[in-house]
C-alpha cells in the first residue's frame, strides 16, 4: 500500500471506542511500547502494543486514500463489540508516525451511567457514524 496514512484525532474520535482509549492508545504510542509490520498486498498492518495488562495484538486496514479505518481487530477483546481500543489507537499512530495536525476537533462529551437500564443502551439511544469532512469552495480538503 503507497497511500500515505493520515488518520486524525476527529477521526478516531468519531469512532465508537472504549472509555480513555484515545487517550491510553497515545501513551502507549508516547512510550514506545508498540510495533507494526505491513502486508503489503492486503494493505493491512499487524500490531503489537504492550501495558500494563501484557501484550496485545491486533490488524488494522485503513480506506483506500489513507483517512479513515476500514476495519480492525485486537484480542485484547474490546475491538470485538466494534469498539476502537487502546491498543488498536496506539497501533495507528505508529503506523503513521504520531497524530498529524488538525484544525478539526469534535469536542464531544458524554456521560457515563453505572447502571445499565432500557433507556440507556446502545439499542434505545441509538447508535451510528460519523463522518468529518473539510470543505473549501465546495471541494473536499485533505486532512493532513
């Protein structure tokens, strides 16, 4: 794969993910606790990131023009709901060499309840994507 991977902080932020994955997948990154290694006719990576709980490891393929993740795994067993895990997060800013700047930032919140009922789960509230997408003069701008 000779696409450039540019995955930014709004992007993996747009993804459902673990609680504190984003920020621990960049202290893995930061501490230098993981590796990946190419496939270059499937265009996936494999990786391997280590805390406090041992070593993890998992696959990550990105879309076609590098922005965006088209699908990934960890056995850590997190990424098996469909959620981006820590592991995974660090993975990719190996991948690509740290986060590349970005003017874009989503600043979500969210609130965390302790007690699971049937107004607060994934199938009440409702669940789904998001795409960030820069536009200038009605053309669509390269994050990185």
């Amino acid at each position: 794969m000779d696409t450039k991977i540019c995955v930014t902080l709004a992007t993996l932020e747009s993804k459902l993910h673990e609680v504190n994955a984003i920020k621990s997948g960049i202290k893995i990154y930061k501490s230098g606790n993981v590796e990946f290694l190419v496939q270059q006719e499937s265009g996936q990576y494999l990786v391997s990131a280590r805390d406090r709980s041992g070593q993890r490891g998992g696959m990550v393929a990105f879309t076609r023009d590098g922005y965006d993740l088209e699908s990934y795994f960890c056995n850590c067993g997190v990424a098996r709901g469909g959620a981006l895990c820590k592991h995974i997060v660090a993975g990719i800013l190996a991948i690509q060499n740290g986060l590349p700047d970005s003017k874009i930032v989503l600043g979500k919140t969210t609130t965390v309840e302790t007690v699971v009922t049937e107004r607060n789960t994934a199938k009440e509230v409702g669940s789904g994507s998001l795409e960030v997408v820069l536009l200038q003069n009605g053309q669509r701008l390269k994050p990185c």
